[in-house]
C-alpha cells in the first residue's frame, strides 16, 4: 500500500520570506524551554563516540545547548566522565534499552543526571515504551526523558504516551547511516519532523542537517531542537586523536574519524564485532579537521538568527507559527548554492 504522503527533505524545499519588522538580528531569542527547563541555544551535540564526550559536552553547554554523552563506556567511566562535566544539568546521559540500560541510569541519576536519553535506531517499539515507563515509574517527574528515534506520527505519538517529554525524531537521514541503503526503510526528514510535531512534545530533529540552513528549516518545521553529529565532526573537541596523512604533492592533511553506531568498525569496537546474522547500517569516514567547535556553533547560531529575520520572527515558536515552505526544482536548489565561476578564493 503506498502512502499518500510525500516525503520531502531539507533539500526540497526553501523557506519563503515574509515582512520583517525587527531592527537587528541581534534582537531576536532563540530560547527553547523543555520540562522546566531552559536552553539558550537550540542545539544538542549527538551521543556518538566521535562526537561527544565530556569537552564537547562542555564547549555545547558553555554556549546553553544540550549535549548527551555517548554510552559506549562501562558504567563506572559513564559516571566519572559525569562527574566532571561542567553543566552536568545541561548534559544527558543515554542508556539504551538493554541490560544495563537501568543499572546506568541508577548509577547517572545518583550522581545527578536529570536527562536520560533511551534511543535505539527504530525506537516506535515495545522494548523503549517498557524502559520509559520503568525509568517514569521509579524517578517521576525529576528526570527529563528524551526517547527515539521515530519519524512517524504513530511513533511519536506511541513514545509520547508511554510518558517521553522529548522525542528524538529521524529515521535514516544521518551523514554516517546507511539505514535507508540497508532496509529499504525511512522518511525524508522534513516531512518527518512535520508528522511528529503533531504530538503535544518537544521534538529534536536528529540527522541529516548538513548546514546552517537546514537547521533553520527543521527548525521552521517544528524541531524544538537540532541534534548534530556530522557538523561537530572533526572539532577539537570530539573524542579521538587526529591523524594526519601525507598528500602526493607533499602536502599535510589533518583528519580525525567519525563513525556511525551502527557500523561495522564501532560494532567490532564495542560489541565484540559483528554478528553474522546482522548487516552494519552505518559507515566509518575519516573527516577533516575543522578547528574549534565554537566556529561552527556561531555559524550556525548565526544562521537562525538571520533565518528568523528572514520570517519577521521573534523567536523560534513564531517561526514556527508563520513559516512558509516552497517546494523547488533541482535548478532552485542549484540557483541556491554559490555559483559564479573563479576560484573560490574564501
Ligand atoms: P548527522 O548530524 O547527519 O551526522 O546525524 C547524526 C545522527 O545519525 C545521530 O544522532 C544518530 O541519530 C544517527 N546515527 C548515528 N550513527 C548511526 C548509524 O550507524 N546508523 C544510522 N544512524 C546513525
């Protein structure tokens, strides 16, 4: 049966401008507030293990974003890491749904984690609905809890009545996920973030963006939130060491990794390989080293913050109310990206 949906992505469309009556792009907020709490910055750091550990934890919450440590560490090294946070309040740990989901909530929660991220690749399943009822059960309101990932309204809806405050929506759009390849399943994210909004929670708009401009978008679709992994990549801030590799010209390039959680190489690392019965879903990139996190945080802010002026929008809840997508052809889209000829010179 085929849906009448049409699955649209960042790609596809383009925001239309409307009249703006704010002076300066400075007067606009980009405040979130989500289960009592507030964020200053719309913006999580991915819990990869290319991509957040306890500095970039610290660098995204400097700036009032949310990060989520990875958990691909045993539960003593997750609590020390913890402990040593910054903002330990700004920081989510993630769990999982498997044996030791609850045990490393326990041990995070006593040593003052309040968000808990439980998120498997597809999370509209009973195994999450039974971990978040459990963690509800025990912890009730103290603790904020983000669940996914999902890209349906049906899932969105499912994770929000088995108690979620935040779901975490994006099935198959990430830089290093090969999902879509793998199984033939997913939805283009646009269209995703449009059906999970429905819900009456905080959604977080998880892969796919690859420039400030999708953040907007996913914004303006009704993200609460843009999660990144690709884009941090490659910072001074994520975890692992750069490499460095000897171009034929004699040149230098520094690179570091970054992978998918469901790849071949992190599985090996961290599941004692693959099993036969299974196929990795995501790939292993070497990445370009891009110097400190904060030039792409301030890119990015910087694009919302025109982004809204480009709605006449005070703040991301009205971008939300008065954004206007417009569906584009490939020469729209080709139009969109610089083109003159020349050498790019910066
Ligand atoms: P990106 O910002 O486009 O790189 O997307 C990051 C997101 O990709 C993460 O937050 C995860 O939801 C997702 N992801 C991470 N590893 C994998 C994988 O191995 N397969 C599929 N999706 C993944």
């Amino acid at each position: 049966m085929m849906s009448n949906i049409r699955g649209l992505t960042f790609d596809d469309v383009m925001l239309v401008p409307g009249y703006n009556g704010i002076r300066s792009r400075q007067d606009v907020t980009t405040n979130v507030t989500v289960a009592g709490r507030t964020f200053e910055i719309p913006m999580i750091s991915a819990n990869m293990d290319t991509v957040t550990g306890e500095t970039m934890a610290n660098a995204m919450t400097d700036f009032g974003g949310m990060a989520i440590l990875h958990r691909f560490m045993s539960i003593e090294e997750n609590v020390a890491m913890f402990k040593r946070l910054k903002h330990p309040k700004k920081t989510g740990i993630s769990i999982g749904i498997g044996e030791e989901a609850l045990p490393r909530a326990e041990a995070l929660i006593s040593a003052g984690a309040e968000i808990i991220c439980v998120d498997v690749a597809h999370g509209h399943s009973k195994e999450v609905n039974r971990t978040i009822r459990q963690l509800r059960e025990k912890w009730g309101q103290h603790i904020m809890i983000i669940a996914g990932n999902v890209a349906t309204y049906a899932g969105a809806d499912y994770l929000s009545a088995a108690g979620a405050d935040v779901i975490k929506v994006g099935i198959g759009p990430g830089s290093v996920c090969s999902t879509r390849i793998k199984t033939g399943f997913g939805v283009p994210q646009l269209t995703a973030l449009q059906e999970c909004r429905k819900v009456d929670r905080c959604i977080i708009a998880d892969g796919g963006i690859k420039s400030p401009g999708d953040a907007v978008k996913a914004l303006a679709a009704g993200a609460d939130f843009i999660m990144l992994g690709g884009m941090l990549a490659g910072t001074d801030e994520t975890p692992g060491e750069f490499m460095t590799r000897k171009n034929s010209d004699g040149s230098e390039t520094k690179l570091k990794r970054f992978r998918g959680m469901a790849s071949r190489e992190a599985q090996e690392d961290f599941m004692g390989g693959m099993a036969e019965w299974k196929t990795a879903e995501g790939v292993a990139v070497e990445v370009l080293a891009k110097g400190p996190v904060k030039n792409v945080i301030l890119d990015v802010m910087g694009g919302i913050r025109s982004g809204l002026t480009y709605c006449g929008a005070l703040n991301i809840k009205q971008l939300q109310r008065k954004a206007q997508f417009m569906e584009i052809t490939p020469a729209g889209f080709h139009e969109g990206t610089p083109h003159a000829s020349g050498r790019l010179t910066k």
